[in-house]
C-alpha cells in the first residue's frame, strides 16, 4: 500500500513552481526590455494567472483528486469483501464491502491512503455508487446465503444531499434490504430535517445503519443517541488495550450499545488471543483477519459455498 504514497508527494509541485517563476520572471525581464509600457503587464497578469492554474493541478491533494477522477472512469478501482462473523454462531452474517484502488503506477491501496483527501468532494459520492453499484453486481451473482447482509461506508456530505437516498436505491438496487449503511464516527454529520427523513426513508425499505470506527471520534454518546443505529463497530484500536481493561472496556461497550437497542461488531480480530477476549464481553459480531481478510469477489464465492456447506 505504501507505493501509493508517491501521489501524494510535494516534489513535482516544487520543481513545477520553480520552473514557472523562473520562466515568468525571464519572460517579464524580456517584455520589459523591448516594450516596456505595453506587454509587461499583460505578460505579468498572463504569468500571475498560469502560475496559479498551475499550482492548483501539481498541489498534491488537488493531484490525488483529479487522478481519482481519472481512476474511477479509467476502471482502476475495485472492490473486496471481508467477512463480519457472529461471535455466538461462530457463522458469517455478512460482509463489508471494501474500496480498492489499483492505480498503473503506483499499486493498490485501500481507503486510507485516500478517502480522507477526498472526503468532502462529488468524488467520495461517485465513490459510493460505484462500490454500490459493483457489490449488486457481484452479490447477485453468488450463491450470496439469504441472511447475510452488506456493509458500505458511506460519507457524512452524500448523506446530507438531496439525491443520498436517490444514489443508494438507484445503485444498490436488489441488494438494498440486505444493505448496512456504515458512517464513521469521525465525520460532521449533522442531524438536520433532509438527514433525518432520508434515513427515515431508508429505514422503511429496511436499510440499516452502523456508527463505524467507535471511539475514535469525539461526539461518541451524542451519535448514539441522536441516530437509532443498528450496529456500532468498535475501532480495532482498543484490542491493543492491556489485561483487564481490555475485557472491561469492551463489556463497557457492550452494555451501553445494547442499552440503545443496538449490536456490537469490533474490527480488526487479528489473533486466537483476541477472539478469547470477545466471547466474554457480551459482543455480537466480529471482523478481523483472523476469520478472513477482504477477498476478491471469486474467493467470496468459495466461501460462501463453504459457508452454506457448513
Ligand atoms: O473502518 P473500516 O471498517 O471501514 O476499515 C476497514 C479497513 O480495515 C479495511 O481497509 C480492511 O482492509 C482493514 N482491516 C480489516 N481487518 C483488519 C484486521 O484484522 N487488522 C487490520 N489491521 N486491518 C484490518
Ligand atoms: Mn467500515
């Protein structure tokens, strides 16, 4: 994942800009020389305009969007499904669909190297229906066991469009009873009419809805309590935690979660030793490697086959 990183470095945007006042400034020496009063100042408007123009394209986030943009009508994206299990069955109940990007250069790499430079922008929404659009695609294809539902981060801007419920129907289409609508807990969502009776909306087609990355943000109770969440993920981060706390922390969790009618998932089980600590806490549902790592579309079919057989 780290080739990824090339696009978002600081270097072409330097040697671009310095290449740009050089040429500006000869260019505004030479008209200054032959005509002094005329073309200077159109030359110098023209270089103030272009080296802005061209600041923008080389500024690295302003690169990665527009080589997003490219990526995403080039066919450079793809998406991957891990599996969510749950803790009491030991079954997969579902999976959550994950964004790859593939690009030509520089390998593929997951949301975190680029959704944050995203979010906020058209982009993430296309995004969306795209992952959408391709886990229909998929999933309608495959002996998909009927009970398991699908998991698809979406992001707090898409959601307070006018056309979110419009995009999720549209793109999802048979898939949308089986869908979980996963919104990070970091994002600004707020809590405004349009959002409220878009998830109404989607409540009633029996869209569900999880607070992913719990406990990494800052508004934790006030999401809980505002938003009738079905699920609540809790960030990998705290399987780090030591001993008892561990455990303690996540029956802690549990407790709350359970108390807003809602179930826990933790991510990231990566080990037997933290699958131990799950079965005693009171949580519902797991991800992690340890049950299976995000699979192209023709390993899930394997697994699924697997699953149904078990
Ligand atoms: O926050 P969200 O659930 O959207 O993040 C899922 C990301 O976490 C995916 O990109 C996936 O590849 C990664 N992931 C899934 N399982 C594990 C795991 O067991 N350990 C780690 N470190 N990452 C994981
Ligand atoms: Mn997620």
């Amino acid at each position: 994942m780290r080739r990824l990183q090339p696009v978002f470095d600081g270097h072409l945007e330097v040697v671009v800009t310095v290449a740009v006042t050089l040429s500006l400034a000869c260019l505004l020496a030479a008209s200054l020389i032959t005509s002094p009063y005329a073309v200077a100042p159109v030359v110098a408007l023209l270089g103030c305009a272009a080296a802005v123009h061209v600041g923008h394209l080389v500024r690295p986030k302003a690169r990665l969007r527009r080589a997003a943009a490219i990526g995403l009508r080039r066919g450079e994206f793809h998406v991957v499904y891990q599996p969510i299990v749950d803790m009491r069955t030991r079954h997969c109940v579902g999976v959550e669909a994950l964004l790859r990007w593939g690009h030509p250069k520089f390998g593929v790499g997951g949301p975190g190297l680029f959704i944050g430079e995203l979010e906020g922008t058209r982009l993430l929404s296309a995004l969306t229906c795209f992952v959408l659009r391709e886990a229909n695609i998929a999933l309608t294809q495959l002996p998909f066991p009927q009970h398991w539902h699908i998991s698809v981060n979406i992001c707090a801007r898409h959601l307070m469009e006018d056309r979110f419920v419009d995009d999720i129907c549209e793109s999802a289409g048979p898939i949308l009873e089986r869908l979980v609508l996963e919104l990070t807990e970091r994002s600004c969502v707020e809590r405004t009419p349009r959002v409220v009776t878009a998830l109404a909306q989607l409540k009633q087609r029996d869209v569900r809805l999880s607070l992913d990355d719990f406990g990494t943000g800052f508004s934790n109770f006030d999401l809980l309590a505002d938003f009738r969440f079905d699920y609540v993920k809790v960030d990998r981060r705290f399987l780090a935690m030591r001993g008892e706390a561990r455990s303690q922390f996540l029956k802690s969790v549990a407790a709350l979660v359970h108390t807003h009618g809602a179930k826990v998932v933790v991510e990231g089980v990566e080990n037997a030793a933290e699958h131990d600590v799950l079965q005693h806490s009171g949580i519902d549902l797991a991800q992690g490697y340890w049950f299976g790592k995000p699979m192209a579309v023709d390993q899930l079919r394997a697994f699924a086959w697997a699953s149904i057989n078990t």
